[in-house]
C-alpha cells in the first residue's frame, strides 16, 4: 500500500427511469439554466431528449441545446458549445449520451468559466473551475461517469489529450441500464474492451504485493467476461446489461489504483495515437493493443501475469492467460490484429511518433520511446 | 441488480503522517473553531493529540477539548459534548480515535445542530443537518471514517441504537495505518470481525445473482483474513496494517451493497443487544454470533454459503465454511461461545427481548422475533 487520496463527490443514480429526475437534481442544486449536449440521432429517436427536456420543464429549467458529439470528440465542436455556453450564461453544463457526449461536455464546462482557449487546458494549464455537470449516461464504458477525465481530439494536429481534474467530476450522474440495451453488440464489445483496459493498466505496472487491489481488479474483470457473454447472447438480458453498467463505472472511478502507488497506461497512450489518426473506435484500438503490449510487457512482471492467467481464466502460465484474453477479444468479435481495422503494417512508424509526443504530454516519455512502441505494435500485424 | 443511489463525498487522506494536514484542510473548508474529540489514555500517550493541537494551531484554528469517549459510547457523554459544542460555538467536530470516538462525535455533530435532545435522532426522528465532520483515525474497524452512521448506547435504557444519515458523512477522513501498529491483539482481532460482520449481512440476505458485489465481499474478506493474520505474526507489519485499514473502510463505505436490492443486519442487530447488555467489545460479540447465525440460516440461502466455502477457503460445502471461520476467529482468539464472554446461557431470554426491541426499532422485527433469536443464541452456548 502507498499514500493515496480518494475523493469521489460524484453522486450515482441508478435505476430505470431515473433520468425523469435529472430536473428535481438540477433545480436542487440551484440551477435555472442548463446546456443539454447530445450525440446525434440515438438520443432523439429514442424518445430519450424528449423526456429529459420534460423533465427539465416541470422544474422550470432553461435549456439550450448543442447535439452533434461525435465518437472521439472533437476540439473544434467543443469550441462551438464552449461560445454557446458563454452566449447564453447556461449554469451548469447537462450531457446526454455515451463518453464521448460526457467527455466533451466536461471540457466545455471547463471552457465555459476560461477566458483561455479550452485547448490549453489538454496541453498543460491546469484546470481551476468548470461549471457543474450533470449527466444521463447511454453507453457503459469509459467510466466519464464518475471521474474527472475528459479526452478530446483536435483535428488538426491529430492530438488526442486529456484533462484529469477534480472540478470534472459529474456533481450527478444518472444510469439507468435500460438506455443501454439497444447498444450494438461492436460498441458492447469494445465497452466491454474499454473497462477491462483501464484496471489492467494499473494491475499489471504497478510494483506488486497489494492484494486488496488486485482482488477487486479480478473481480470486475469476471463480471465483465460473464455479463458481455451473456449480453451477446441476448443483447436485452437486463440484469447483464446493468451488471455490465455499474462494473465499468467502477472501473475507472479511482477505487483500484487507490493505494497501488506509481503506475502507468502504456494501452491507453498506445491506442490514443491508433484512434487519433484512424479515427476507430478506442475499444477497437484496444482489444488491438492490450495482446500486443502483454505479449512484450510479460518478462517484466511474469508473477503478476500468472495470477492474472490463473484468477481470470483458471490457467497456469501468464502466456495461456494473454491467450485467453485475446481468443476472448476474437469471441465477442473486437478486432486483435491493425489489419482488421484497416491499418497497414507500413503505418507502425507514424503511429509510434504520435504515441512518442503523446508519451511526453504525459510524462512517460522515457518508459516508452517510439522503437518500443513500433516493437509492441509489430506484435499485432 | 437492484436500484440505488450511491454518494460517497468523504475524502479520504491516506498515509504516513497525514495528521499533519488537518490544520490545512480545516482551514481550506473555512474553519476557525472546532470541538475536538478523543477516547483517554492513548491518543494523548502517543503523542498524537500534541501533533494535532500544532497542526491546528498552525492554521490558526481555535481548539475546545472533549475527551473520555468510551467504547461503546455513552448518550449521557455524548450530551455533555452537544453542550460544549453549543457552548463554545464550534463551527466543526474534530474527532481522533477509533470507531467509538467517531461515533460520539457524529452524534455531537448532529445535536450540535438540534433544539432537541441528541437521542431524538436516535430514536427515529430524522436527521436534516450537523456541523461538518473532520477524522483522525487510529484504529481500523467499523468504517465510521466513511459512512453516515453511528452507534450510541443508552445506559439507562440499555438501547444500542444508531443513525444514519447523509449529514454524518465525515468531510475528510485521514487515515495514516502507522497510528494502529500499537493496536492491541486482541482489538486488531475484533476489528477483523467486524469488517468480515459488515460485508457478510448483505452477501449473506440478500437476494442471489449480483456477482460483482459478490466478489467484492469476497476479496474484501479475503484480505482481511491475510492481513490479520500477518499482523498476528507481526504486529507492526507496516503493509498489512495498512491494507487492513483500507479494507475495512472499504468493508462498510456503501460500495458492497450498491445494487444489491434489499438486505439486513441480522447479526448487528443480535450482537448490539449482547454489547448494549454487557458492554462487551463489539467485534468479540460478533465473533459469538456470526457462526451461530451462520449454522441457523445456512438452510435459506445454502447456495451462497456454498459459494463462501468456496470461494474464501477453498472447501466444498457451506457447512465446512462456516467451521472454517469459526475456527479462524478461534485461531485469532475471538471468542465464539458465550461463555467465553461470561455470558450464562440463562441469560439469552433477556437478550433476545432486547434484540426484538432493536429489530423493530429498525423495521425488521417480523424477521426475527425473540425466540428465533434465542433460538439462535442457543446455537452460541
């Protein structure tokens, strides 16, 4: 165990039907006036915006809208909802949708009280207030539920960065399963992919010997592997799909690093370049890396990686237990190998750069320079 | 899964000498005057109080001293502190101790507050505000450091009754597992107890089928028993206290249950009637009640106690499990007999009335009436 802090503010409602209460939550906190960001036609067909703008309604909340988020989510629209924010003096910031929509919603909050452009703020300023957020979620995976991560591409540079900060947190986030069961069984899958991703990084860099962490990792990566098969099985089995929800909330809501001291996200600043430039889905990029990256990273903690093979999947070698990951990936059909999503082996130099300047905006650039990271992505052709 | 609301604000502070922050973090909350809150000898022996009063001196924050918490905390103790905090007009509660101490001074908090006497929110009527809360912690057991509840015990009446409210969450809990190396055995064991006692009365009664909580419990459970048992061996084993302080926050911190649907404390519920009589130690009662409720309820639930079995000791039937821990509270010299307290099995007619007593104060008292709790005491003899 090392020092850690916890503080989790945020406040989860779940349940079906829950998002009618988004406007009793708003107006109990004082708010009048709301921006409503969305995605772009899920929400609306589903009769999901009409009832959240009902329910903000009855509680007399004014409320500008700003649709149009899209997968990996982009500066140059979080700039748009950044100046509708100001325009209209909105008081707290109201996302509806998957992480993408949550994601950009906590960067407009925070561009909304800077007079900085909101770039600043993924490229090193640190962030010193955002509006309050609020958030109806539709998609389990990211977990931007109940954390203070935002991560946003620019365009331009094909830069995908962060934020993490404290005044990020959704003050309420509302989950109610049901909105997730007509997810298609790909985003399913790379949700799925996402959750398992983020305890992995920490369970498998961080020095060894803190058990209580490792238990809870193993135990939301089982729920993960049982409730996604049983998902694809029948894509509106309620208790999976709301199991599914909760677990990948929990998985990156500082509850398994807490304590586990340094660790890092080799998977993540690997995929971040991958996603960055090919623009596919991060879970896709992932399931693409994770075996990629075990593969290469096993003699470095060759312990960690026989409890994982033997507590995850009941095998006695940590390469029976990345095998077993990847046959499973294949299972629930995400993509293992660049070529299935269309990235030629001839590309490895470019994206390695990328990961390279990525690695550096993070500050671990040392652990990985762009010939390991060429090495570890030669390990999905 | 079942609905629920999860909201969590503690923050918690983590490691060595953390006491040391205390001062700034009530500053930072914009505190001047806090009642300051202990048990007797230790916390004044070791040294800590001292460091305290300088942390808050430093931060310019006046201090009113309120020691002579006891386990078990008294009501009439508890009153005396609701007066000094009216008194000196403290705008905070600063407690130092363990459990008991934390306790008492969630109660203060809340009568602090109140026009009416302290024992009214006891008794049923509702909490709706306390001064803000702030913990030092120095014992690991009940995870009072970050939840909304705490225990009193009434002399007069020999009620053991307890709130719990949204307003009793401590703001800031530091937990430095450096201040329990000099936990006694006897109560590093009964700490044991109680954290396996809370995880266990929700995966225990509750309805089958949510895994994830499941294992949670059971990797909480799990750590407990290694933990202790380093301690055991090594009482200043600086990385198993401090797992073991974790865990038992964690054991009663509102993550286990989440999702679960209903549930109850049948155990708690037993055992505060036992502590409330003969003001044994909590976790020694819980050691005596637990197998014997385990052995009479094994017959509603025989798939979860198999899967206990299994999971935490690796046998193959529920009735093996429950040996199992009750001969591990033995191996941890928690006593398991009445007897072993100097409880006469003559005496389980009064404690099963006062149990009835408890159990309809918290709208369980269908579930139990008081020969089935004799019934189950009887098991203990």
């Amino acid at each position: 165990m090392f020092d850690f802090t916890f503080h989790n503010p945020t406040k989860i409602i779940f349940g079906a039907d829950k998002e009618a209460l988004i406007g009793s939550e708003l107006s109990g906190a004082g708010i009048t006036r709301v921006l409503l960001v969305y995605g772009r036609n899920s929400v609306a067909g589903s009769g999901l915006l009409d009832r959240v703008i009902a329910s903000l309604g009855k509680s007399n909340i004014a409320c500008s809208q700003f649709g149009g988020v899209v997968s990996n989510p982009l500066l140059s629209h979080t700039r748009e909802g950044v100046a509708l924010a100001k325009r209209d003096k909105v008081e707290a910031i109201l996302a509806v949708g998957g992480g993408s929509v949550l994601d950009e919603a906590k960067a407009i909050a925070v561009g909304a009280l800077a007079e900085e452009d909101v770039w600043q703020f993924f490229t090193g300023k640190e962030v010193e207030r955002a509006l309050p957020i609020f958030t109806i979620l539709t998609l389990a995976a990211t977990g931007s539920e109940m954390n203070g991560n935002s991560v946003i591409t620019n365009a331009e540079t094909r830069q995908k960065y962060n934020i993490s900060s404290p005044h990020a947190y959704p003050r309420v986030s509302i989950l109610n399963p049901e909105l997730t069961h007509s997810v298609p069984l790909d985003y399913t899958a790379y949700g799925a992919v996402d959750a398992i991703a983020h305890v992995c990084e920490g369970y498998f860099t961080k020095q060894p010997g803190t058990h209580l962490q490792d238990r809870l990792v193993e135990g939301i990566i089982k729920t993960v592997i049982e409730t996604t098969e049983l998902i694809m099985a029948e894509p509106a089995h309620a208790k999976a799909r709301a199991s599914f929800m909760w677990t990948a909330t929990l998985a990156l809501n500082g509850l398994t690093p807490a304590g586990i001291g340094a660790y890092s996200f080799p998977n993540h600043m690997i995929e971040h370049a991958l996603s960055g430039i090919y623009n596919i889905p991060h879970g896709a990029g992932l399931s693409i890396v994770m075996p990629a990256w075990m593969k290469w990273y096993l003699p470095q903690n060759p312990g960690q990686f026989a409890r994982f093979a033997r507590e995850i999947f009941g095998l006695d070698s940590g390469e029976a237990g990345i095998a077993a990951l990847e046959q499973w990936f294949v299972k629930i059909n995400s993509p293992v190998r660049l070529a299935e999503v269309g990235i030629a082996a001839a590309d490895i130099g470019t994206i390695a750069k990328n990961a390279e300047g990525l690695a550096r905006q993070w500050g671990i650039g040392g652990i990985y320079p762009k010939a390991t990271i060429a090495e570890i992505l030669r390990l999905a052709v």
